[in-house]
C-alpha cells in the first residue's frame, strides 16, 4: 500500500511540474510607515526572488530583501526572508494578483556609541498587484506591488510599499 501511495505522489508531483515555471525577479521597492507615530521616515529597498508557477494561477516564491530607511536614527535597515503565494486573478497579457506572504526579519540600528542594536521576529506581508508581458524579451515581464507589511519586533512596525520590478520566466 505503502509502495502505491509513493507511486501515485510522485506521478502527481511530476505532471505538476510539467505545468510549471521557474523564474527570478528582481523590485526596487519604495516603504513609508503605516502609523502616524513612528521611529522611521521613509525608505527603499530592493527584493530578490526566486519562484515557481504552477496551473497558471498560483506561484510560490522566496525571497531576500533589504530596505534602508531615513531615519532620525543613523543607519536604520531591516532585512528579510519570506516565503510568498500568489493568486493570479486573470490569465490574459496583464495579470492581476492577490498575494499572501510570511517571514523572518531583522530590524538593525547603529546606536549611539557606535553600538548595533537588532531586533528580530517574524511578519506577515499582504499585497496586490499586476504582472505585464512585455514584447522586449520572451519570459520578461514587469511587475507592479502594492502591500502592507507588518512586522513583529520587539518594537513592532507598520510599513506600505510600492515595489517596480522585472521577472525573467526559465522556461515557457
């Protein structure tokens, strides 16, 4: 039984992957804060992925990412890794998506007297956005973001993005 269970796993596992699409993205991303009150200003960053696309509708994908932010403190920056499902609304040349993701991040700050203050806890990253062929490059598309991060911490913050990027499709 055992034996027939694996067996129909793994057809099911490579009939998946023969749907789907590897690609890496790169999205310069804007933050300001979500509160009124906050010990950020504004900043950016920049995101690296790398996913997987299967039926067409649904990605999943994990991501590095960096954003730097003014601050009335020197050398504010929070750092990032998180795991991302996407939900494509519409499969036409420009794709709306809802997105839901979670990570682990660390908040770094250069304290006073050059010491270095981290704070780490994990997040929760709603975002919508569209995903645009373009006719420059097969597998190139452009990728537009609106979301909402909120991070845990032993300070907690509420930050908004917007995010501008590319994704580069493997395989077609």
């Amino acid at each position: 039984m055992k034996k027939i269970i694996i067996l129909v796993v793994l057809v099911t596992l490579e009939f998946t992957c023969l749907n789907a699409q590897i690609y890496t993205s790169i999205i310069a991303k804007i933050a300001i804060p979500a509160a009124s009150y906050t010990d950020v200003d504004n900043g950016a960053g920049i995101n690296f992925n790398i996913g997987y696309t299967f039926k067409r509708s649904f990605d999943f994908n994990v991501s590095a990412e960096n954003l730097w932010f003014n601050s009335i403190i020197d050398d504010y920056k929070i750092r990032s890794v998180k795991a991302n499902i996407k939900y494509f609304v519409l499969q036409k040349a420009i794709k709306p998506y809802i997105s839901f993701g979670s990570g682990y991040f660390q908040k770094n700050i250069k304290g006073p007297f050059n010491t270095n203050i981290k704070e780490n806890g994990i997040g929760f990253i709603p975002s919508v956005g569209i995903l645009f062929e373009t006719k420059i490059l097969k597998g190139l598309h452009v990728n537009t973001s609106f979301s909402y991060f909120k991070i845990y911490t032993e300070h907690q913050v509420s930050l908004i993005s917007l995010g501008f990027g590319f994704v580069y499709y493997l395989s077609n």
